[in-house]
C-alpha cells in the first residue's frame, strides 16, 4: 500500500526556519552558480538541447553540467531545489508555439528576469569543423572565463538622433547581471595561468543616424580559449624544448620528438637554411598572434645572498640594466574559437524569477498613468500574498498550540475524578459515628469497636 502524504509545509510538524536547509553564504564572498536547463524537454528539439549543452560546457565549473531534465518537470521544482543548492542563476532555453529559441536568465530567489530571443546561433561541433586546428576539451574548462564586455554603456539621449532601446539603469542592470554570472577576478591574486578562456559579450551599437531606426538591443556572444607561446624561437628550437619536457614527464609522445638520426650534429638541424625548421627561417619564427605580452617565468626563482643583491643594485644604479628584466619572457597570445556563438536580442525585462512586473518591453510601451496603475495593482498583490503567509503563520502556531491545551485539559478532568474519589472514601469512614452509636461504660470520644456490655442508645 502507498504511502500516505503528510502535509509538512504549512501543517504541524513543518520546519520552516529562515534558511531552510540552505547554505548560509554571504551574497558577496560567495561563487556564483548557475543551472541551466530546457523548459519542455521534449519540445525544444535535438538542436537547442546541444546547445544547452555547449552553454553548460561554457558556463563550467560553476553549473550542473550533467543535469537531466524530465518531460514531468516545471519551473517551479528547479526554483524550489535552487535555494537550498545555493544556485545563484538559472538559465532557461525554451521554444515558442511560433518556433523561435528563447533564453531567460533569472537572478535567484528574487529576480529580476532578462529575455532574450536568440535569432542565430552556432553549435561547438559546428566550430571545430570551420577550424584548420581546433582545440578540444582540456584543462580550459577547470576555471571561470574572464568576461569583456565592449559597448553596454551608450550614448547619452542628448548625443544621439534616436532613443535608447533600453533606458539608461535598465542598461545597467543588465550589465551587473552578465557581471554576476562568474567569479569577479582580481589582478593582485588571480594567478596569470588559471586564465584559460575568454568570453566576449558585444552589444551591436545601432549606427544609423535616421529617425527610423528601431533601436534593437543586440549582444554578440563568443567563447574562445587562450593559447600562449614563447616568441622570438623557431620551430625547431621550440620542438627540441618540447622534446625535453616529454622525456622528463611520463607521458610519451614520439611525434612531440623530432627525427636527428641522420645528422651529424644538432647545429645541423638548427642553422641549415634549407631545413623544414630551421633557425634561419623567419617564417618559421613569426607565428601568426593577436598580441604579444611580456609575463614572469613559471621556473623557480634563484634564492640570492647579500652580496649578489648588493651587485644588483649596483648594476641599477649604473645604468646598466637598463632595458633588461629579469625573469621576463615574452609570449605571444592567440584565440581559438570553442563556441557556441550566439545572437541575443533583449524582449523583455521582467521583476521577480520569470513571475513579476514588466519593467521594460520592446514592443509595449506605457504612459505614466499606465505605470502608476500597474504599481497599484503589484502593491495590492504583494500585500494579499503578505495577509496569506501571515494567516498561515497563525494557523500553523494555533494547530502547535492545539495538542499542549488538549493535554492540559485532560490532565484537569483527571484531577477532578481523583478528588471525588477521596470524597468517597472519607464519608465511608465516618459511616460509625454518623449512626450515633457509642458504647457503654466508655467515654463518648472513644472508638473502639470491641466491648463486652451491651450497646444503648445514647440519651
């Protein structure tokens, strides 16, 4: 036989504490975590369920990678499970009757909520096929991206000939809610090498200067991952670094080994001209890079006496390391696509997680007695729902009252039995002297029941 259900929210026995289980972490020091998920599971289609996938993979490690949604599934039970998992957004893919891809992305547990509609996208898969060299899944993905952001912030209304798609603190609100979505970084602690990725957020600027212009609000999303390498060396000089770094480690690899078994001599490998890598070769040396930075060894440091450090500062105050770092090399800095890509249109601007008042729509637009209106109406809602959760309140301490007064009424009604019969008991001893029998020959205070005379009635 199943089980029958016990009500324990608002019913007696229910535990409704502050945190309620949830992990009590200040909203300022803690990781942001996200979930996210496909509203209609088998809805959505193969396509966008891939491309949960890949945002998952970009959105690592701070997100429920292998989450598995169910056709049975609402909204409500993943906002339920997200407080006490400490999830601070919720990304949420779903598709429209009409076939469009929509995304939300709500600030948990309070809002407010950002609606886009995703016009283009592009899967990983997809990319990596475009790519001559494309990079896979590696250590990349074991720490946040570092987040850029180019143009949220537009022209002042006086600047420009249009008005602004978005008003000027709902600009701002989106950009703290896309600053929220990972871990801030620090130049002082983040270590320069656990920057691996890179997340690019552009919002198209509209450029055209007529009246006409609709004035969308647009962002660009790319992911790429960051490669570094040494400048300044040719390939073969850069093999041969490679190669000592294999045989020292366990991993074997004979492609990362290059073949000399028919030189003589190592410069022969390094300074033939006519060699596939060899050190005359400019074309070999420049790689093709889309910066150069200059960053500290990873080796370690010398550990110096007192009199080195003195011949040091010699040195500086000389002049004559001057234009010379110690410790510093330079590394030229690529990108490499991973994906997905995506084309992000805003629609709507909602309070609350998916639930709330329409702080801004593209389409609908309100006067300020239309505003007021609906300030009213959200008022009258907030303070209803408010007289709810106290009713309910005092029901569920009435009904812990309720077994306390039972049991102190019983515990009366039984002393009340317990003093009647002690009444009784008291009459049925005095049953003697109520008769008014007394013997004779023995004072009338005595009590004893046994005596030789006769018994006469007194007086």
């Amino acid at each position: 036989m199943a089980r029958r259900r016990s009500k324990k929210r608002t019913h007696l026995g229910a535990h409704n504490g502050p945190n309620k289980g949830a992990t009590d972490l200040s909203a300022a020091n803690r990781t942001p975590k996200s979930m996210v998920l496909r509203i209609g599971a088998g809805e959505v289609g193969p396509s966008v369920t891939r491309l949960v996938k890949d945002v998952r993979l970009m959105m690592e490690p701070g997100t429920a990678s292998r989450l598995k949604e169910r056709r049975s599934n609402r909204l409500r039970d993943y906002i339920t499970m997200a407080g006490p998992l400490g999830v601070s957004h919720l990304l949420l893919f779903s598709r429209s009757p009409s076939g469009n891809t929509n995304l939300r992305i709500a600030l948990n547990p309070r809002g407010p909520t950002l609606h886009f509609r995703v016009e283009r996208y592009s899967l990983c898969k997809d990319i990596q096929k475009a790519l001559k060299h494309a990079k896979g899944g590696g250590k990349e993905y074991s720490s946040a991206p570092l987040l850029v952001m180019n143009n949220f912030t537009s022209q002042s209304s006086s600047e420009s000939h249009t008005s602004p798609a978005v008003p000027k603190h709902l600009e701002q609100l989106t950009t703290s809610i896309f600053q929220s979505l990972f871990p801030p970084i620090s130049p002082q602690t983040t270590p320069l090498s656990s920057i691996r990725r890179v997340l690019l957020l552009n919002r198209e600027l509209d450029t055209n200067d007529s009246d006409t212009s609709d004035g969308v609000y647009t962002l660009n999303l790319r992911h790429y991952a960051i490669t570094t390498k040494a400048t300044g060396l040719s390939k073969g000089i850069r093999r041969l670094k490679a190669a000592e770094k294999v045989m020292t480690s366990r991993e074997k690899k004979k492609k990362a080994i290059p073949n000399l078994g028919r030189l003589d001599d190592v410069a022969d490998y390094l300074l033939d001209p006519a060699a596939t890598a060899g050190f005359t070769s400019a074309s070999e040396s420049e790689v093709e890079t889309d910066a150069e930075v200059e960053v500290l060894e990873t080796s370690a440091r010398q550990v110096l006496n007192n009199r080195q450090r003195e011949q040091i500062r010699a040195r500086g105050a000389n002049g004559t390391s001057k234009g010379t770092r110690r410790g510093v090399e330079k590394r030229a800095v690529k990108l490499v696509e991973l994906g997905p890509r995506m084309k992000l249109r805003l629609m709507k601007v909602e309070e609350g997680v998916c639930n709330g008042k329409v702080m801004w729509h593209e389409f609908h637009s309100k006067t300020n007695e239309e505003v007021k209106d609906l300030d009213q109406l959200w008022e009258g809602r907030r303070q209803e729902k408010e007289r709810r959760k106290k009713e309910q309140r005092a029901n569920v301490e009435k009904k812990r009252k309720a077994p306390r007064a039972k049991a102190g009424a019983e515990g009366d009604a039984a002393d009340e039995v317990e003093d009647e019969d002690m009444d009784d008991d008291w009459d049925s001893e005095d049953f003697e002297d109520d008769d008014g029998l007394i013997e004779e020959g023995q004072p009338e205070s005595s009590k004893s029941g046994k005596s030789a005379g006769r018994l006469v009635p007194s007086g």
